[in-house]
C-alpha cells in the first residue's frame, strides 16, 4: 500500500527542500524525495534579501548565516572594449536604506543547514532515492522511488530540475532557447580583499561576475563561448588563475584556486504553466535563466514560498490543495515575476553579444542614466531585490 501524504515533494535542492519546510511548518504532512548529488556542488547563490528574510521566518538562516557574506556593493564595469562604452555603475544598498542587498552562500552550505532544519521537522519525511514515477489521476498522485516506496499525495510540488519527471507526467511542455555560451563557475581565495563588492565585467562574450564570500574568498561566474570553455576549463589550476587574474584587471590581486569547476551550457526554458494535474512546478522545472543579475534561485525560492502559502491556505480551508483552484492561482501568481525577470535577462545578455552599434548605443544610454539619475537608480535597485508585485508572506516575514 502506498504511504499517504498531503504533499509530497520531488527534489532535493534548496527550492525543494524550502518549499518541503514551508508546507511541512504550515502543517502539512510533507515527504520529500530526491536522491542527494553523487558529485558535490561547488557553485554559490546570491541570495537577495526577500530569500534571505524568508529562510529567516523558516528557521533556516541562522544555521548558515555565519558561512555567507553581505552584498553592499554591485559594480557593473564594461570590459567590451568596443567603440561606444557604457559607463561604470555602482549600486550601494546603502542608498536604498539596506545594509546589505543580500547575501553569498556556497550552495552545499545552504542546503546543508535547509537539511538540518527539515529533519528537525516531525511532520516531514525526507526519502533519499531516486524517483522512477510519477503518475497523477483525478483524486491524488503516486510517486514511486527507485528503492521500491509508492507514496500518494494531493498535491505533488516537482522541483526536480530542468529535465523534469514531474512536468512530463503533468504533460507540461516547455519554450526553450540555447545560447551558444557557456559559464565556468569556479570559488578562488584573493590577496586583496573585496570590500563586501561584487563585480560584474560585461565583457563581448558575457559577463565576468566575481561575487563576495567570507574573508579573502570569491565566487566567479564566467560566461564564455563554448570553444573557449573547453580552452579554458581544460587548463592547470596555476594557469586557470593566473587567467582569471588577467580577466580581472587584478582587482582582487593574485588568485588561487579552490579544487572543484563547473561548466553549464546556458540557455532560457520556460513552462507553458506552473501547474497541472496535481502538480506544481518549482524552480529549473519551471523555469531556466542565465545566471545573470542574480536571479535564478531567488526565482525558485520565491516558487517554493508561494505554493506553500497557497496550499497551506487551502488546507487551513478545508479546499484542495491539489485542486485547479490552487494550481491556478500559483500559475497566476508567479508567472508575471518570471517573464518579466527572463526578458529582462534575456534582452540584456543579447545586447552585450550584438556587435549591432545602435544597440550598443541603448546598451550604454541606458547605464548611463541609470548612473546619472538617482530616483531611476533607486527604482532599479528595489525592483532588482524584490518584485513590485506582491511578494509570498515568508518573504515579507509573515510564517505561514
């Protein structure tokens, strides 16, 4: 016989494990499935301060607090070289009132202290195995793990990556776009230290993005072509660094290495919806950007906090979590915040690519005035931390 649930998560990283803790603190009984990477991630987050205040409500952030460090600084720098360049931006987050706009994390740092706090949950079950099924009907879904469990829930939350079980089964189809670039991730120890800074390089290419982490430690996020990728990630570490270096301008002084790299084809993915079938969508199942502006997790996380609202309201009403009504609303919900941020990202990535001078001409006209006129700056810097729209209560600090 299966074993019921009222939700059931699939997947295990830090989107599914917050939307597994939200729905399990609002008092559902919650199980979350998802096998634990073979390879571990060696990638970070910049979480803004809507993520931050959310893990905050979620007992979370002060598990990992202590191993992240404060953004008060975003600097754009053009490094095209080409004839028309913008201007250097700098955004203070002191500008807008905040002592920092967010907050850096190794990923295994986050998802470690998000799985200290679901075990310390008594209505969350965590599976650590791989699903091999899942197969929604009118009343429930049945996920079945690769160990041989069957577990059957109302409402099903797939936040199982962008090659999604969960969206297949909910017969979801998807928008896709690749890029023909690809982004090195790397974490490297610095002479100099970075001021609480991150920087962004737009370089003809991508964006060279060196991001703050506790002491003299960075993350970099270097998008490249792909060729260049495999030129680049295919060097020694003493050399690799020494590139970085060069890439740099030598900003933050001589470089070393942390062991561990990573390499991610970009690419745009869309969901033509949130929700079907039982079935809600979270994160990379729902939605895929270039790790541009620092919005791809907090684009999960903001998934993760609003179907746990809408679905402990549902049960708190005694409605069906899994139900149309639900789903609908999510879908409603968090797809203006989705589209806008991916056009947004996605017009800004091809401007730097285009060797189209006009364009380039808006690119810089754009910074330029960003730069020059505060209260346009201010909007900027609000709405890159937190949507206009409404924002899911955890994010706002409001426990479900």
């Amino acid at each position: 016989m299966p074993n019921k649930f009222e939700a059931i998560v699939v997947g295990g990283g830090p989107a599914g494990l917050t939307a597994a803790i939200a729905l399990a603190a609002g008092g559902l009984a919650t199980a979350l499935v998802g096998k634990r990477p073979d390879r571990p991630d060696n990638r970070t987050t910049a979480l803004l301060g809507g993520s931050v205040t959310a893990l905050q409500t979620l007992g979370v952030w002060n598990l990992c607090a202590g191993q992240s460090a404060p953004l008060k600084t975003m600097r754009i720098v053009d490094d095209t070289g080409r004839l028309w360049r913008a201007p250097e931006v700098k955004f203070e987050a002191g500008e807008i009132d905040l002592d920092a706009f967010g907050h850096n994390i190794a990923n295994r740092d986050l998802v470690a202290a998000l799985e200290r706090r679901a075990v310390a949950l008594p209505n969350l079950k965590l599976i650590n195995d791989e699903v091999t099924a899942v197969e929604p009907d009118d009343d429930a879904v049945s996920v079945t793990a690769k160990g041989g469990d069957i577990l059957r829930a109302a409402l099903v939350i797939g936040a199982d990556g962008r090659r999604s079980l969960c969206r297949t089964a909910a017969g979801i189809d998807v928008n896709e776009h690749a890029y023909k670039q690809v982004a090195l991730t790397v974490i490297l120890r610095h002479s100099r230290p970075h001021r609480d800074t991150s920087t962004e390089f737009h370089t003809p290419h991508g964006p060279f993005t060196l991001v703050p982490l506790p002491g003299l430690r960075s993350s970099l996020v270097w998008v490249l072509e792909p060729h260049r990728a495999d030129e680049i990630v295919a060097l020694d570490d003493a050399t690799l660094a020494a590139e970085i270096e060069r890439a740099s301008h030598s900003i933050l002084g001589k470089i070393e290495l942390d062991p561990g790299r990573g390499l991610f084809p970009l690419s745009v993915v869309t969901a033509h919806s949130f929700g079907a079938r039982r079935i809600a969508l979270v994160g990379e199942a729902a939605h895929v950007i270039p790790p541009i502006g620092a919005q791809g997790l907090n684009l999960g996380l903001r998934d993760a906090a609003t179907i746990g609202e809408l679905a402990v309201e549902a049960h708190r009403a005694g409605s069906d979590i899994g139900g149309a009504a639900v789903l609908g609303a999510y879908d409603r919900q968090r797809r203006g915040d989705v589209t806008t941020r991916g056009v947004a990202i996605d017009l800004f990535n091809r401007t730097l690519l285009t060797d189209f001078l006009p364009v380039q001409g808006l690119r810089g006209l754009g910074l330029y005035m960003i730069d020059k006129i505060g209260p346009l700056r201010r909007v900027v810097m609000r709405e890159g931390i937190a949507p206009a729209a409404r924002q899911p209560r955890l994010m706002r600090g409001e426990a479900l």
